[in-house]
C-alpha cells in the first residue's frame, strides 16, 4: 500500500506543470524515504530530477517500494480536477495498476476521487555523480525566468560568465546582441531577492536558450533558484521544493560545445 | 410603445451573452407583466427560458404585447459598445421594426444610442408543464461551473446522483474515471455558499457535458444555481436573476437514456 | 556623441508600442533641442510625430544632430528586455552605426546593455502648416480609446461632429447604426476625466476608424487625449507626454471625402 497525501496540492500540480513539457512518461519511485523521478527530456539532451523526502508530505505511507509509471500530460489533465487549496492524496495498491487521486476542500465540503491507469515504462536510473562545481549562484527564479526569456527574444544561446561579483547573460542574435549584469547582492531584509554567487574559480559557458526556458517553468516553486556550473559538466538549475527537507526540483544541461562563444561576450 | 430601462446594463449583458451560444434567433415577448424568451437551441436538444418581470426594471412601459425578432449576435455586439456601468433602456415603437438602445453613464456625460433592424421570426411556444421535481440541489453557481469544466477534460456525459447528504458528479473517459462529491453545506454566515438537497426520493441521471457547460455560461447572472430532477424528465438549472421578482434565466435539458451509466458511477 | 536617458523607460516603450503598427522604418533626429520623429505610415494615408524636448530627459547629451534609422518591430523587440520600473539610455556615437540601449534596474543590481544595428533610411520632412482649428475637443484618453473600439464594432467610418455643449461620434454598419454623444464635462475635482470642448463654429468630418484604433495605441501614455478638426484639414489626435516641455506623440488623418455622411448622423 502507498498513499501519500500533499496537505496544499497546488505543490503537485506546478511540480507536474513544470516537467510536463520536457517528459512525457515516466517512473515515479516510491519508498520508505519518499517519492522521487528521474528522466531524460525526449530527445535526451536534458535532465529533470525530483526527490521529495517522506517528511514534506502530510502524511506518507509506503509498505513495499513501488513505481508508478505516468503519462505526465494526462497525470495532469486529472490534477487540473482540483482547486488549488485542495489537500491531495495518491494511493496505490501493492501490485495493482491503478492511481487513486484524491481531492479534498479545505472545508470538507467537496470530496473528489479520480482513478487512473499506470503504464509499463522502461526506464533506467542514471547515476548523476556527486560534482563540486566551481560556481554557484542563487539568485531570485522570477528574475531567472525573465532574464531567459527576455534574451531568448534575440538569440538562441546564452552565454553565463560567473564572476566575483557578478554573473553575465550575454546573447547575440539578428537584431543585435546584448547581456545582462546581475550583482552580487544580499538583500538582508528580503533574502527572496538576494543574488549570491559562490565561487571557487570563474566559469563561462553556453547554454541553449530553449531549454533554460523549460526550466523556468518551475518558477512558481520557489522564490529562489541556483545554477551551479562548472567547464565541461552539465548545469544544475535547482528550485528547493522544501528546505527543511532536502526536497527539490532540478534540472541538467550539457553546456554548448560553443563555437562563436566570443560573440556572445 | 414599449420602454424598458435596466439600472444596471450589465445585467442585460450577461443575459444575452449566457444565451447567445445556445440561440441565434429568438423572439424576445414583451407584455404589460415584464419580458420573457422561450428557444430551443439550434439542435432542439435543450431549451432556455427568460423571465423578467415588470418589477425587475427601473421603469417599464409596454402598451400592447409585442414580439421583438433577434438575433442575438448582432444585439451582443451592439451591447458591446455598452459599458457594464451604464443603464440600459430598450425602446420600440408599436408596429415599428426597429429596437432603440439607449446607453447612459452614471454621470450623465455619456449617452449612446443605437439601432438595430428586428427580424421576423417564426417560434412556436412550448408549454413547460409544472412539474414537482423529486430531488432539487441548490448550489454555488461558481462550483457547478467548475465541476462541469474539470469533469469537460475527462468525458463527454456527467451522472448526477442526488442522495439525502450529498450530490454525486460521475464521469468516464480515456485518461481514467471519477466522481465529485459535494455535501449538503448549510454556510448559515455565507449563504451564496451553501449547498442544499431537497430529495423526495433519490435520482440518477445522466446528461451531456457539452450542454451543461454552455449554461454555466450564466454564472455571472447569480452566486447560486439550483438543479431540478426527477427520473425521465428533463434537468433544469434555474439561475435567479432577481429573487423579490421572480426574475430567472432557466435551462431544460432531456436526461441520456445510458447504456454505460454503472461505468460512470 | 549623443546619450539620452529615460529615467522611466516605460514612456519609451510605450512611444515605440505606440508607432510601431503605423511605421515600419523611421529616423529619429536627435539635436541640442531633443529627439523627435515624423513619419507616413505604410500607406501614406496617416502621419506621426513625437517630439521629446530635451528638458524631457534624466539627462540628454548631442554634440551634433544626428539621425538613428531604426527599425521599430527590432527598436521595440529589444525594448522587451527592459523591465517597466528601469531607467533607459540610449547612445551613438557620431558617425557610428550602432545604437547602444542601457537598461538600469532601480536598486542598480541588474544593468543590462544590448546593441542594434542603425539603417539608412530615406525621408523628407514633411513641414506640417501651422493651423488654426475650428474645434479643439479635450477628452479622457480611456474614453476616446473605448469609442473608437466600440464604434469598430459597427462600421468602418466615424463622424465626429462638434457642438458648443458636446461632440458626438456616429457610424452606421450592418448591424445598425448609431452614435455616442459626450457631453461638455469639467469635473474640476478629476481633471483626468474632463472633457472640454474649444469652438469656433461647429465642425462635422468622417474618418477611418481603422487608423484611429490605431492612434489609440498610445493611450497609455497620457490620461487625456486632444483631438483638432477644422473642415478639410486632417484631425490631429495629440498625447501629450510631459506637461512641463511640450513633450507629445501626434497622429495627423485627413477626413474622408464621405458619399454617405448623412447616413451616418
């Protein structure tokens, strides 16, 4: 038996929004420590990951480990049955092929259950090894977000330089070419806004632009998201899900074997 | 002559644009006691019914009974060219073929008029028997446009099953199956929000998503929506337009004699 | 050297919003007395000039007039990259070829810098007689904007015709026909929503709607908008954009020669 129930389930369903465009179908694991994902993007460029830790839920059950194999666009289809403010819970049988979703009002007044069927999905997990990447910057998701999508307007590589006390976006397209400077900046009295750049060495590297933009659609959670690069080694865009639980959404990038990485400066 | 003057113009414009969907041409009929309109829709699968009574206007005049010929595109569009705020006087001569509509702001800064060509148009009117229904639920408008919408994205026909406690919506589809469940709610503090189950006996009915969805297109008309049923006969959701005049827009839609309704439960 | 900053960059992107559906390519004269604009749109039919003086600017620095040939959908892609709240400069060097658009966020942490080409762009200066208008009608821009979009509903052609107590706009269609009057109103309290009308002999002309949807792109830009008419003699619709310089956007229609304006009364 696994049930697990998210006390606000608008939390289930921006996770779902913000893989549903990048994998189709996938395992979601279950165990004693909690529920996570791993897949590929379809055409095996990049890499989203989940782990949500068994403490984040309301409650969590999960007798025998399990995988549940979704088609993520109809997991979302059915999610789109609730109301932001419901409580949802997922239950599953030992062995069944079948996914109870269950909605809850706040009040109790309205109580919905869906039922849906799980798949057979090949999938193998891929070992991400431990990196300890050369820069790290957090800065606030709703400018990462605007800073991907604003350059994306004029080309379709972007270049990210860490430095010190700055990172650069840098672009360049048909129209012109241009960056984006974002300071080192601890805003003391509202740390969602703060932009903090941890950094053993600079780090430059190019990125395709389409896929940034897939990240972002993770924005709504979390107010924070960090990329951590280092030459040569896929980035990690992560947005924490919980913090006091180590649950987080993240994906990887293989950077840009770029050849006019110079114009882009 | 015939003069009819909405306070409040918005009223009218929701009116028509929860009818216009359903109905291109109808006959609007004025009389000394208010104005009313009875169409089927263009397959003669549902019908709609208006009431206005007299005491609902600002100020309402109606010398001789007359048909006013619509289409109600052409009527929406010019109603556009309203604003929600403005009052609403609607004018015709005896015998004339034009519909006056006046629009005023508040302030008396603005006054608009407009004339639109009435059409001849062949109705007969159907009488609506009086029928004591077996289960009636009355419930916020805005939930009945919701559960129709999410239960839309999973399948084409909806059971509605009326208990002692509750109201049960079924649906069944491709992506999977499910029910919403909404307990009787008696909010004594916010009444727009109650839901309430007047059962003589237990129904279960089955009916056409699409349908149902074009008359939630009159949410905005009232907070509340009341569902009538008995076995055979057709549904009709009521939304009250005014409840000291017994102003009301309404809804009849034939029940579908089901093969698979056990599936849907 | 030429430098001119937009302490609130939202004016200038909302300039370019306002320009950029009736011109294509244009040149902006950039001189010791400020930046200003005047160009035919695509089909010679409408004319608009800006003129920003100088005092307009954060700061404003031209060793020597200069002309920027821009392309405005480009001017205005890159503009998307600046966000409403940032301070906007924009540099060239003399005899460059490049226009330097710098993009500062209020608290300074976000700089952003993108260059576009500038073109050759061929065009005489129109020289726009001084003149006298018969009727100078002053009206909330929200207003003007929502006549122009209502009247579109119905027909292709508005007379505007002008009284000593008010001013009327008339159009007739399929649909129907009709018209909208507004008032003489100076709602001393509210400036923003006066209208005021300033009359030599009444003055009544017929226009294409279609350009003055367009006119009313720039909206935004200013709460009142000011329309000039003397018979034929095209209509200026002034924005005003800074009380204080002379600061304006103007779009200048010659009235159509109209076989049915009686119709439309």
């Amino acid at each position: 038996m696994f049930e697990a129930r998210f006390e606000t389930g608008e939390t289930l369903i921006k996770i779902v929004d913000a893989m549903k465009e990048l994998v189709e179908d996938c395992n979601i694991d279950c165990s004693t420590t909690g529920m996570s994902m791993q897949a590929m993007d379809q055409s095996h460029v990049s890499l989203v990951a989940l782990m949500l830790q068994k403490e984040f839920f309301g409650s969590f059950r999960c007798d025998r480990s399990i995988s549940l194999g979704l088609n993520l666009l109809s997991f979302s289809k059915i999610l789109k049955c609730a109301s932001k403010e419901d409580a949802i819970t997922l239950k599953a049988e030992d062995g069944g092929d079948v996914l109870t979703l269950m909605f809850e009002s706040k009040d109790g007044s309205r109580v919905s259950e869906f039922e849906m069927k799980l798949m057979d999905i090949d999938s193998e997990h891929l070992g991400i090894p431990e990196t300890e990447y050369k820069a790290v910057v957090t800065m606030p998701s709703g400018e990462f977000q605007r800073i991907v999508r604003d350059l994306g307007i004029i080309g379709d590589t972007v270049g990210i330089g860490c430095e010190k006390d700055g990172v650069r976006f840098s672009v360049t397209g048909d129209l012109g070419s241009g960056n984006v400077v974002l300071k080192q900046n601890t805003s003391a009295d509202k740390p969602d806004l703060a932009t903090l750049i941890e950094l053993e060495e600079p780090v430059e590297l190019s990125f395709a632009l389409r896929y940034l933009s897939l990240f972002t659609k993770a924005t709504g959670l979390s107010p924070q998201a960090s990329l951590s690069m280092s030459p040569e080694v896929p980035l990690v865009v992560e947005y924490k899900i919980d913090d006091e639980t180590a649950s987080y959404l993240r994906y990887y990038l293989a950077p840009k074997v770029d050849e006019d990485e110079d114009a882009a400066e």
